[in-house]
C-alpha cells in the first residue's frame, strides 16, 4: 500500500469545504446542542469516512493496488480478532496462507505501479517527514514480504511437512534468504540520513534521526532472532504449541511492520496522518514483536545452541564472512538432524 503519486493533491476535504469548516458549520451556536444538530454532525462524520475510503481505495487510478490493499487490512484486522478470539479456528483458516499472500501480492503490485518514482537508493523516504518513497525501497519491500509469507506457512502444521520433504525450498529460505537478498535493491539506513536538509523539516529532524537509528538496531535483532532464530528451531521442530501462540502474534505484529507500515505513508503523504504519528505506529507495531519474545523467553535457554549460534551470526552481519557462515550452517545442521554427526562430535555441537 505505497502512496500515490507526488502530484496527487487529495487532502481531507469535502468536495470544496474542508471537514474542519464542515464540522463547524454544523455545530449550534446556542448553550446546547439539539438531536438534530448533533445528527447533523454525525451525518457529516459518515459522508466524510465514505468519502475517505472511496479516495483511498476504489479511485480508477491505481484501482488494483488500491483494491489489493483493502483487501489485505480486511483479511488483516480480521485475523488479528481470531487470533484472540478463537485461536484454534485461526490456526486452521485460509488466514494462515492468504493473509502473507496478499501481503507479498501486495507489494508486487506496487512494484509495477509505482514505478515513477525516485530510483535514488540513498535516500529511501520512509524515514523523513518530506519525502516521498523510493522505488528501490518499494522493491525491497517485496523481499521482507516473501520471507514472512516463508515463516507463516512454515509454523502451520498444515504447511511444514510440504518443507521439510523440499530440500531446496527449506534450506534455502531457513539459511540463505540474505544470499538471494542480494538480487533485491538494498536501501541504507545510514544513507537516509544523508539529505536530512531536503528530506526532513527542522523540528522533526532530530526526532528522524532517533528514530531511525532504534529502528536500525532493531533490524539488525530481527534478521538474526525472528528470522534466523526461529527458523532454526522450526527447522529442528523444537517448538510446542505455545511457542507456535506466542510466535503467529508475532507474524502478525510482523505483517502489520512489514505491509501496513506501507499504508501508514500513504496516510502521512496525504495528511491524515502527522509523520511523528505515523512513524511512532510503525515503531509501536515492530517493538510489539518483544512481547512474544518475553512470553517465549524459556526457549532462548532450552535452545541455548541455536541462541548462540545466532549470536555468532549476528556479530559477522557486517562481515563478508556473514554468507559463508549460514552456508556452513546449513550443512551442519541438516548433517545433524539427519543423524549423519557421530555422537562424540553432536554433544559438543548441541544441546539436543
């Protein structure tokens, strides 16, 4: 859900009143409102949503993108209900595949959609509160969309058996997903912050270039323990039924970093959002995943191997060693769980 064009000129207005004027208009003068007043203003309240969601979602132009990702916030609000309401229905929906499906038809869609705007890789745009996305970041974000449609289907018991007999598909989704990684454009966080001056307004710079920042930590956590990690113990299956719980809230916390963060600038773009607003969701949405973290904290400590091992390949991330650790990995680990490492060599190597 990319935004719209630079020259689209779509503010909150009704027709050629704003909704503030229009709001206005409409409450009474006297000491107290009357029902019809009061009905008035609610009436104003519900042209003025249809009118939001016919600008937002069903305007010709970009009609496929745009019907896409209503699609996605529906399947997307009405998982998140599931989820708490009735987890075992929810865990055997179509919301486990079709939900990161959308996601990731989400984001191709933009690709092919977007394809006007900037090709600068140096400064993405999502982290100003001036400019306009990307095109490279718009394609990168098809990359982050894959490999959580990847994590859905594999901590579905429906879905991982299909895994675990495709050799390819399993090691090279579970170990190489930053090999492949590299046939995307890849976007800097250091080089966001490189034309502050144009991109980001005095009063919101420094609260950009915290922000950015925090979210650049966290990202780096997120390759290694909600990608990697997790994958690694799904790969071993040494994961019970509430670890799957706590671990599908946070693919849901994920979908909502990964693809409604795109909508999230579409509604800065536009106005409806302020962009300190705006980028504080995204981040409430990213830092939401530690809750699952903590609910699931035993684990770090019952797969003290695989916690390590991770951390080795978090501390070479910035290493050209980085590849050809998750190659030996790979190798390692498949030697492992098909029972292939004599028994003096897998006790020191595992802890299971």
């Amino acid at each position: 859900m990319s935004p719209s064009p630079p020259n689209a000129n779509f503010g909150p207005r009704i027709d050629d009143i704003s909704y503030v004027d229009a709001l206005e208009s409409s409450i009474p003068i006297g000491n107290g409102p009357h029902i019809g007043d009061l009905l008035n203003i609610i009436f104003v309240k519900i042209i003025y949503f249809i009118k939001l969601i016919f600008h937002l979602f069903f305007q010709r132009k970009f009609i496929l993108h745009r019907l896409i990702g209503l699609l996605y916030l529906l399947q997307y609000f009405f998982a998140f209900y599931l989820f708490f309401k009735n987890y075992d229905l929810f865990k055997s929906s179509f919301l486990i595949w079709s939900l990161p499906l959308t996601g990731f038809v989400q984001s191709l869609t933009a690709i092919y959609t977007f394809t006007f705007l900037s090709r600068t890789k140096r400064d993405a745009g999502y982290y100003s509160d001036r400019g306009t996305l990307s095109y490279p970041f718009i394609v990168e974000n098809s990359f982050f969309a894959s490999i959580l449609l990847f994590q859905w289907l594999y901590y579905s018991n429906k879905f991982y058996p299909l895994f675990t007999s495709s050799i390819i598909i399993d090691n090279l989704f579970v170990f190489l997903p930053y090999i492949a990684r590299q046939l995307w454009p890849k976007t800097s966080f250091r080089d966001s912050l490189y034309n502050s001056d144009k991109n980001k307004t005095e009063k919101n710079k420094k609260f950009f270039f915290i922000v950015t920042h925090i979210t650049k930590c966290f990202y780096i956590w997120a390759k290694h323990y909600i990608g990697f990690f997790l994958n690694y113990i799904r790969f071993f299956n040494r994961v019970d039924t509430e670890d799957i719980y706590h671990i599908y809230l946070l693919l849901l916390f994920g979908a909502f970093a990964t693809t409604i963060s795109m909508f999230l600038h579409t509604l800065k773009f536009k106005g409806y959002l302020g962009p300190k607003l705006s980028f504080m969701i995204y981040m409430v949405s990213y830092l939401a995943t530690f809750y699952s973290f903590i609910q699931i904290r035993n684990t770090f400590i019952m797969n003290i191997d695989l916690t390590i091992y991770v951390f080795i390949g978090l501390l070479l991330n910035f290493t050209r060693y980085q590849h050809a650790y998750q190659i030996f990995l790979m190798v390692l680990f498949n030697a492992h769980r098909d029972n292939m490492l004599p028994n003096d060599i897998k006790k020191y190597l595992f802890s299971s």
